[in-house]
C-alpha cells in the first residue's frame, strides 16, 4: 500500500487526492492540515468546497471512506527523505498510470516543467485579455465582440476556446503565474520578455477600471447613495471560489464613488476583500430598489432570471451593465433596461459617453 500525504487539502489538494483516492485502490491519502473542522468535512457529507462533480466522487469513496479519512495536524517528512533514492516522477508517473494512458503522461526535466504549467496559463491568460482589448475597440467602432471572436476562433490554428470577452480574469492562478513568469524573467536578465507579459496583467486590470467607468459614466458621472446590485461574486460560474475575482476590483471601484452595494451569488460566500456591502441570497432581493445591476459572473441561473420583474423592482431610468454577455441586450432594451454589454454595440444612452479607463 502506497500513502500520499496531502499538505493543506483544500481547492487543489482537496479534488486531486479525492480523484486519486477513487482511481487508486491500492493508496491511501492522508490529509494533513491546519483546520480540523475543514479536514473532517472532507471525510463528511458536506464538503468544504464546491465542484461539480465532486459530490459524485465522494459518494462514490464511500464505501472506503477509511482510505481518505486520517486526520492528523503536523506531519513528520521522515518517510519522504527515505524516498528520495528513487525518481519522484517514476512514482508520480505510476500513480497517474492507474487511470491515464501512458503515452499521456508527460515527463520533463524540472525547469521545462515549471514552464511548462506557467506558460499554459500566461497563454491563456493573453487570449483573453487580447479578446478584452479588441472588445474595446468593439464598442468604439460599432463591431460585435462576439461576432469577431467566432469569425477569429473558426481559424482552426486559433480555435474558438477561451475567446470569451469578460470584464476581466480572476481567479487564484492566471495573474500569479504571470507575475512569476515575470519574475522568473527579471532574475535571468530578459526585462523585454517579463514587459512583455506584464501587459496582459496591464490590460486585465484596465478592462475592469474600463467597466466600473462605463458604470459610473452612465449613471450621470456619479453611483454615489445608489444602490448598485452585484449579480455574481465567484471569478467564474460553477465554483464557491471568489479569490481575486474581477468582482473585487468592481466592487472597490464603485465603492470608491460611494455606491451601496448589495450582492448576490449562487454560492454561499462571504467576500472578505470588500467591506461594507450587503449579501442576499436571492437575485430579486438583491436587485430590489436598485438604480443599476452589473452580471460579473457568468452563471446559467442568470440567463433564466425574470428580468420584468427585475426591471419593475428598480429605480428608473434602469441600468444593467453586463461584465459577462450572458443577456440579450436586445430583449432586456425591449423591457425598457438601459443596457450595457461588454464589446457590443453600445446603447443609444451610452454612444456619447467614452469610457476612459
Ligand atoms: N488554485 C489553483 O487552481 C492552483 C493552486 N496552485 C498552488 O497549490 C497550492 C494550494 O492551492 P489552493 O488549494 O488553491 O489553496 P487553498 O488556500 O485553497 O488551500 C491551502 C490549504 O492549505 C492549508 N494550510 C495553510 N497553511 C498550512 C500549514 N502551515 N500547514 C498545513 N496546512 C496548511 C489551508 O488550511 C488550506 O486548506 C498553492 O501553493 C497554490 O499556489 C497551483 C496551481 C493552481
Ligand atoms: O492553474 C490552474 O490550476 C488552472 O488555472 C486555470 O483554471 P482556473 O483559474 O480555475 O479557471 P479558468 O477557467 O481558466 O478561468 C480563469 C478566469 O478567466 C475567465 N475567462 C475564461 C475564459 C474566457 O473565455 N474568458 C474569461 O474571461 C474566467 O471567467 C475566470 O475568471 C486554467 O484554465 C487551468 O488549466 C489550470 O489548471
């Protein structure tokens, strides 16, 4: 019997040693960590994070629950200097092998594969911030971002993934990658290199200045004493997980203008990072008496939401500012919204009124 130890079973250990656990019979997963309340809710019903998927995973371990269910605060790293004659990549690659084909299991030496995992993530990071620039210049000259990112991505050397404009990436790993590749660059004297890949951080952060701009500018240059609902606080859609998420920066901005802010996600959360906002577990509740609503997570619940009664709830003129283009701007224009949609084709109401970030 092999035994994985896994320091800090959370977003990343949580997941990869439950999936290990159910592909590996023969192995058993000790978590090892500093909360003993989230370390038990692993080997519990209710898991201390949100995945899809990952419920079905647990369920299936619990028939050999016993396999994941060590809990133990500290942990002696004896046994794993013992390990060290053999190659740590022969033992990965043979815990991997339960599930994946060989020829699918990489082995590099370490610096390719530091590289390897940031570069994967800079690239996917630069696509979308090179979609966000060109949304900008979109809703400058009347083109549909959308449009243009489906015409791009038919390009089968491009491809149509990751060409979803947004108000901007979030999220725990794209702009820490970035910013250690950035460094990685500084300390072997490429300054040109890591310039480079600041500026897709650069327009990260521009595009979401460009949309509480577009707010505010919209809103007759001031959100001070409105109410501004807040429709999505995760950094994507199906994840509990609000680490750096664009949401923050938005929220910062409007609040620097004094806006109330009132937020509603899926998820139960709790965003620490922004004080002094309200936090409703109901859409409606949150739109409720509103002068503005700005979607920042793409959600499917928010494509179904009843948008009349949303827009009767609300202060009139009402606006709704769409970071994520999950409405029909056309649809919600016929209610009678003020609409905004990132790249497209602006409202008649904000054609004259230049957002610069
Ligand atoms: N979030 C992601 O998708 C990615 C994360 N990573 C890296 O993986 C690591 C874990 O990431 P996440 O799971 O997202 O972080 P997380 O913050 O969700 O989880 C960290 C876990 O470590 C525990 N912990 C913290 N200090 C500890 C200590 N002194 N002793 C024992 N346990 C401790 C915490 O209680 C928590 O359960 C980080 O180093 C991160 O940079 C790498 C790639 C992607
Ligand atoms: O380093 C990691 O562990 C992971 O980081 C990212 O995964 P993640 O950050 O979880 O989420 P993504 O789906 O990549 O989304 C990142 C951000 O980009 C945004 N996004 C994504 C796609 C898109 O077209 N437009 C867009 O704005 C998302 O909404 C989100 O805010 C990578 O996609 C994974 O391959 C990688 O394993």
């Amino acid at each position: 019997m092999v035994k994985i130890c896994c320091l800090g079973p959370s977003n990343v250990g949580g997941p990869t040693m439950a999936v290990i656990a159910l592909k590996c019979p023969a192995i058993e997963v000790v978590f090892v960590g500093i909360s003993v309340a989230r370390i038990a809710a692993w080997s519990s019903n209710v898991l201390p994070i949100y995945e899809p998927g990952l419920d079905d995973v647990s369920f299936s371990l619990k028939g050999q629950r016993s396999k994941i269910s060590s809990i133990q605060i500290g942990c002696s790293l004896v046994d794993v200097k013992h390990q060290r004659a053999r190659k740590p990549s022969r033992t990965l690659k043979e815990v991997y092998a339960n599930w994946v084909p060989e020829d699918r299991i990489l082995t590099t030496n370490l610096w390719s594969a530091e590289l390897s995992k940031l570069a994967a993530n800079a690239f996917l990071a630069q696509r979308i911030s090179s979609v966000n620039a060109i949304s900008a210049l979109c809703e400058a000259t009347g083109a549909d971002v959308a449009e243009v990112a489906y015409a791009v991505g038919k390009d089968t050397r491009i491809g149509p993934k990751f060409l979803n404009a947004s108000v901007g990436f979030g999220g725990s790993c794209f702009q820490k990658d970035i910013l250690n590749l950035v460094y990685i660059c500084e300390c072997n004297g490429l300054p040109e290199v890591a310039h480079y890949w600041k500026q897709v951080i650069k327009i990260n952060d521009y595009q979401k200045t460009r949309f509480v701009n577009r707010v505010v500018s919209s809103m007759f240059n001031t959100v001070s004493g409105k109410k501004i609902a807040i429709l999505g606080f995760a950094f994507k859609k199906d994840t509990g997980d609000t680490r750096e998420t664009a949401a923050i920066d938005v929220c910062k901005g409007l609040l620097g203008d004094k806006a109330s802010i009132s937020i509603y996600d899926p998820q139960p959360m709790s965003p620490t990072a922004v004080k002094q906002v309200t936090v409703t577990w109901d859409a409606y509740e949150a739109t409720r008496g509103a002068h503005g609503v700005c979607i920042l997570t793409e959600w499917d619940e928010f494509k179904q939401l009843d948008y009349k009664k949303i827009y009767d709830n609300m202060q009139k003129p009402a606006f709704l500012f769409d970071g994520r283009n999950v409405v029909d701007p056309e649809k919600l224009r016929e209610i009678g919204f003020i609409v905004y949609s990132i790249g497209k084709p602006l409202d008649a109401w904000l054609k004259d009124m230049p957002a610069v970030a």
